[in-house]
C-alpha cells in the first residue's frame, strides 16, 4: 500500500474531522455546562481539516 504525501494529508483532514465531531458531540451531550468551549476547540479541528484538504493537491 503505497501512500504519497496527499493520501497521508486526506486521512490527516479526515481524522481531524471526526475528532472536530467527537468533540462537539461530547460537550453537547455530556457537559452541557461547557458545551460552547468544546463546540469552539470541534470547530477549530474542522478549520484545520478544511484547510488541509484544500492544501491536498498542492503539496
């Protein structure tokens, strides 16, 4: 299995992505009480991911 540098950079945005997810689903359903700190820190894994994947065909 062969991975070049844009493989490793997509599965980098995609788990970034599920983690962003994981996180504001964990501080929405379990701690309400700092659920927009967790929403703001998932939604700044969903930043880097988007820029990552824009970055995947220029690398």
């Amino acid at each position: 299995m062969g991975l070049n540098k844009n493989k490793i950079v997509g599965y980098t945005a995609l788990v970034m992505a599920i983690i962003g997810s994981a996180l504001i689903l964990i501080g929405v359903l379990k701690y309400p009480d700092y659920a927009i700190g967790f929403s703001i820190a998932g939604i700044g894994f969903y930043t880097i991911a988007w820029a990552f994947n824009a970055l995947r065909g220029r690398i």
